[in-house]
C-alpha cells in the first residue's frame, strides 16, 4: 500500500485480499478530496505539450474542487491547459437553471479558476427534443475526439454511475435514460417537490466513462458502505453499475473511514488472517468488543454462550493468545458483557448526590432551582426527583460526572431533528431535574410544502379579522403570498416572504415539540447559522460566523453535557456542516475552565444508527416512553402525511425513528441483555483524541 500520503489509513496487503479495485481509505473525506486534487495538479503541472482533459462528476467531490482552487488562488496553479468534460445533466433543463449541473460546476468551480469557456464541455440539457439524439452523438464524439485523462465519480446508494442506474449495458455510450422514482426522489429537495424533477437525462454511458485513462471513484460518509463493498469486494453486476469498474486497468476507490465501514478490512479484519500467519491484529478493547459483538450476531448465540470452539472457528483463535484471553473463553465473554451492560442507563445526565436522599420534597424542589416558571412546559422533575426520589433504586451512570443538576445544551441541525433523534432522553433529562437548553441550527425553511404557507397566512388573516385586531397589512401579506404561489414556476426559489413564513412555521413548530419534552422558552434558541440561510437551494460554506454563533451559546450558558447530532449520512448535508461549527466552536472553548466538565455526547437520528461496539450510552425507553416521544415528534406537523423531502425511505420520520429505537433494543437483547421497548445511542465524543469516532 502507497506511503506517505496526508490521512491515508495503511493497512497491511494480507487484509486486501478480498478487495478487486485498489482502495484508499482515508480518516477524513478532507484528506481523500486534497489527495486526488493533487494528483490532477500533478499532471496538469507536468503536461504542456496537449491539454489535459478532466471528467468530472457533480456534488459528492466538492472537496477536489475547493482544493484546486486553493491551488489556483494561492499557488498559481493555471487551469488554460486544461479541458473538462461534465459527466451528465437532466433532461430538459435550462443551463441557467439552479438545479442544472452546468450552473451548479459554474458556481462551485469554473468561476473561480482560469479555464478558458470555450474549454468546459456539458451536455446540452436544453437541446430541443427533435435534436437530442443528435447532442449525444455530438457529446459521445467530442469525448472520443479528447480522450479523458482523469475521470472523477461519484454514486448514489445505489451503485449508480452517473446516471445510468441498475441494468445498464457495459458498451452504452452518452445517451437520453429516463430517470428511475427513486432517483427522483433523491433529487426532490434540490427542485422544491417531486413533481418539479424532470423525468430524463442526458449521461454519458458505461463505456464512455471507462475510456478514460485514470478513474478515482469517491464516497464519503455511512450511508455509502454498503455500495462501497458491493463495489469493491462483490462481483461485477450489472445492477450495480460502478461494480463495471473492476474492469477498469487503472481505477482508485478513494474514500473516508465511513464510506469503508463495510469492508471485511473493517468489520471483521481477523476473517482475513491464515492460521500460518505472522500478522498480529492491535486487540484493544475496542477490537476485542467488535469482534465478540460480531461473533456474538453471526451465530445468533448471546455472548455468555460463546464457546472456544466458536472463536477457533471463525478465525478468533489468536484473540486465546492475548493478555485479555489469558483466562479463557469466559474472561472474554465476561469482559465485553459487562462493557456493553455499563452503557445502558436510565440516568442520561447522571444522578443527585448522596445528599440530596435526606431533603424534603421542598428542598429538594428549592435545590433543582424550580423557580422557573412551570407554565411554559408540559412537564417538571415531579416523579423522579421531587416525590418519589427516595423510593428510586440507585443506578449511578458511570459515564457522568458528579455535577448535579446540569446545564446541557441539545443541538438540533433541523427544528426536528431534537425529538426525532433523542427525544425520549430529551425528556428524561428535564424529569429528571437538569436545566436543559435546546438550540435549532437552521430554519429548516426549505423543507414546507407551499400549501402550509397558504393555510398559515389565511388563517393569519382571519385571527386578526375575527378579533378585530389590525387586519390590513396581514391580509396585504396574505394577497402577496397567493400572488406569489399563483405565478411560480416548478422548482423556482421561493421569496424572501414565503422563506420568512415557512421559517416561522418550523418554528413554532420546535417551540411546541420543546415545551412538550418540558423545555422552558427562555431555554429554546433558534440560531439560524448563516451557512444555510443563503436564499437558495445552494447552502453557504461553513464559516467564522456560524462557529462564533455556536461559540457565543456555549460560552453564555457553560454547559456540563452537549449533545450533536453524529448522523453524517444526512443526504441533504446539514447535519455534516452543523457538526463542523460545533466542533470547530469545542476547538476554541476546550481550554476554557467551565469546559473541563463538559461531556459530548452524539446521537444519531433518522438515517443511522451507531454501530453496536461504538455505544457508549445507550437510554431504555418504556412503552410509554417511546410514545411520548412519537407525541412529541407529532408537533412538527409540517413534517408529517407526507414530509416534504423524506428521501427513499417511504417511512414518516417518527415511523423510522421508532423502528430504530427498536431495533438497537432488539440487538441488546440478542446479545443477551435486558430487553426493552426501545434505546437511544450515543457516542462520547472527545474533541483531542486522534482516535475519535469522526
């Protein structure tokens, strides 16, 4: 494996066997994204005898785009030499269109660099239908004209290239395909709807991406593993299209830690290792959890049942052979048991102390600082610690700290995404008496059909009408609102007004859901980072501004736990970039004094779950829990009968967030521990630790 390269994850050629296209596996997208920038400004610095020519694929590598531009801009690095070929464009389609991938390689890339115009080749989405046939033959014979040096790609969940989707021929070339609904579905929110998506488009075909001398293939985050594995160690398929590039003489798989962990590398590295084999795997507790959690699933036998023969059978013989095995089968068992029992707790925020026994229900009451007014939220700390604290059976939580009660901010990327992803430890933590803060990252304002908009100025309208309150400016409101919807065009930008309007409808939203979990008002802050309120589809680039945002909350209210959302595999992408401003804010307040005994925890939400041997935390919930916290998810109705981007999953959010709950008690349960109607999970996030989960 090639040493030397910034973030590259080495790994010895005895756990590469399984894998058919060589693969660089990276612990940051960063890393993998400057990596192949560098690359193509390898050749583009050696070649000055014939233009290089570059294939270039859309979102996913964004960051090869942003590293070449840094190049350009600081390293004069000039890009006249170069000519760049687009990989696809939907059908039919203005090239000025914000959803065109023309625009959206204009605006990301082209503009910021020196190509020259005549050099940038896309198919031509507005061609008239009469002439399409003809734009792909003209676009398939300007390739074979250049020949492309350096083809990027990227895929969907499904293994697609490009967009030619499960069943494309291995010889087609640049073609019209008809867009399958899932794909559709995928690009909803990038048009405002399904219906706006156009049913077509122009790509070029398998055989025309596998002419190109050199491939880099990209994936970043979880939800790609799975296609990341068909690709690299299934066979060639042709449902899965990218699969055709194990035919490819010189193709990379470039990814990041998450996109690969689904390979056997990955997930099970001792299956690869001979019984004659000198290498030697690093059994660290987290290895050694890994491994019996899998072992433990695999044979559908919970882990106390294990027995040697079990391990020597599925290559965990030399695991016998470490210091943790020196007692045996059992010892191990024992060991992984007791760490995966020590994540369970009812207790999220840790217990009161000792002392706290001896008060009365008064004093108690007068400790947790019950002051607040109680008017504003559905719920106070009664049962748990106010009445009935001393008849509650103590299960300290080993992972808090001792404070009590804390200051804990629960960060939200969307107004929802609090309930959907933890909010039945939302609510545990204000019963059990901590001062719980929740902050909403975004708007969400793109994500409201435009027919609550409608209903919300009507009835707007029709409150200040029927209590005789100033009725002319909001019926003005209400006439513009209607004017605006009766001209708008499919998948046009919504106005300022209407932005305005669906933000506020979110809103109120949060604030309904928060007071059901028992949030007081004055601790629901809506920070509407910058990054996303652009006015576009297009969000912003995390900046300086959205971290201070995110800094200014932490440092006003010194809080003793924080939970962010981990979930990388949004496929809209805000969650990744709301994740970035929290931990780049942690970079500036790690050395602050209130920051030593601050907890972060991670929660993952409607798109993932964390891996059974990454949980550090995992919260019970009853049956009557898990409905309350539907309960709670229900106040976001804009969200519900449909919502308005909800990706492939057909499921309601609180129907996957549910199933999901489910599932991590489920899989607790076949590991031979208490079984419960649901679990939330978490993962403790140490913002110095070169090992992180991120």
């Amino acid at each position: 494996m090639a040493s030397g390269i910034v973030g590259l994850v080495s790994v010895p050629d005895e756990l590469l066997v399984k894998e058919k296209i060589p693969s660089k596996v990276f612990n940051k997208s960063f890393d993998a994204t400057n990596y192949i920038a560098q690359e193509i400004a390898k050749l583009i610095k050696e070649r000055t005898d014939s233009p290089v020519v570059l294939g270039l694929a859309g979102n996913t590598p964004i960051g090869v785009y942003m590293e070449l531009i840094r190049l350009h801009q600081e390293e004069g690095l000039s890009f006249r030499n170069v000519v760049a070929f687009g990989l696809d464009e939907y059908y039919p389609i203005q090239e000025s269109a914000s959803q065109s991938h023309r625009h959206w390689m204009n605006k990301h890339f082209f503009s910021h660099i020196d190509i020259l115009p005549e050099n940038i080749h896309t198919p031509k989405g507005d061609a008239p239908q009469s002439e399409v046939t003809k734009e792909c033959s003209r676009y398939e014979n300007l390739l074979n004209q250049f020949g492309i040096d350096i083809q990027i790609l990227g895929t969907g969940s499904a293994g697609d290239l490009g967009f030619n989707d499960a069943g494309s021929g291995v010889k087609s070339t640049t073609r019209v395909i008809r867009l399958n609904r899932k794909r559709r579905k995928e690009a909803a929110s990038a048009f405002f709807g399904l219906a706006n998506v156009p049913t077509r488009a122009l790509t070029m075909g398998i055989s025309s991406i596998l002419s190109a001398k050199r491939i880099f293939f990209t994936a970043f985050s979880e939800g790609k593993a799975k296609v990341v594995r068909d690709i690299v160690e299934g066979p060639v398929d042709p449902l899965i299209p990218c699969s055709y590039l194990q035919t490819h003489s010189n193709t990379e798989i470039v990814i990041d830690i998450a996109a690969a962990n689904n390979l056997t590398r990955i997930t099970c590295p001792w299956t690869l290792i001979t019984p004659t084999s000198q290498l030697t795997l690093p059994w660290d507790d987290f290895m050694v959890r890994k491994a019996i959690i899998w072992l433990s699933l695999k044979l559908d036998r919970s882990i106390l049942k294990l027995r040697e023969e079990d391990y020597i059978e599925n290559g965990l013989e030399k695991l016998l052979d470490t210091p943790v095995g020196s007692g045996g089968v059992q010892q191990i068992n024992r060991f992984v048991f007791k760490s995966l029992q020590a994540t369970i707790t009812g207790w999220p925020g840790g217990q009161p102390p000792s002392s706290f026994d001896g008060l009365s229900p008064v004093q108690r009451k007068k400790e947790l600082a019950m002051s607040l007014p109680t008017g504003s939220t559905v719920r106070v700390p009664q049962d748990y610690v106010i009445d009935n604290y001393t008849n509650i059976k103590r299960y300290p939580n080993p992972h808090a700290n001792n404070i009590y009660p804390k200051r804990i901010i629960v960060f939200s990327p969307h107004p929802d995404d609090d309930v959907i992803s933890m909010g039945g430890t939302l609510i545990r933590l204000v019963e059990q008496g901590h001062q719980v803060h929740v902050a909403y990252q975004t708007s969400g304002n793109y994500a409201v059909w435009d027919d609550d908009v409608t209903r919300f100025a009507n009835f707007a309208a029709r409150y200040n009408e029927v209590l005789g309150l100033e009725s002319e400016k909001c019926a003005q409101v209400e006439k513009e609102v209607e004017d605006f919807f009766s001209s708008k065009s499919a998948g046009q930008v919504d106005s300022p007004l209407v932005l305005k309007i669906k933000g506020l409808i979110r809103e109120t939203e949060a604030r309904n859901g928060a007071r059901f979990c028992g949030v007081h008002k004055e601790n629901i802050h809506f920070l509407n980072l910058p990054f996303y309120e652009s006015g576009t589809r297009d969000k912003k680039p995390m900046g300086e501004d959205d971290i201070k945002i995110v800094q200014d909350l932490m440092e006003r209210i010194k809080p003793h736990q924080i939970y962010a959302a981990g979930d990388l595999s949004d496929p809209h992408g805000t969650h990744r970039v709301c994740l970035q401003a929290i931990i780049g804010a942690l970079h500036n307040v790690k050395t602050t004094s209130w920051f030593e005994d601050c907890q972060v925890w991670l929660y993952r939400g409607a798109w993932q779950e964390w891996e059974p041997h990454e949980i550090n935390m995992a919260v019970p919930m009853s049956p009557e829990e898990l409905l309350q916290k539907r309960y709670a998810i229900f106040k976001h109705q804009s969200q519900k009968d449909p919502p308005p981007f909800p990706g492939s999953d057909k499921r309601e959010f609180w129907q996957r967030s549910e199933a999901r709950n489910r599932a991590t008690a489920s899989l607790y349960d076949k590991l031979g521990l208490t079984d419960y109607e649901g679990m939330e999970a978490f993962v403790e996030y140490f913002i110095d630790d070169p090992n992180n989960i991120l």
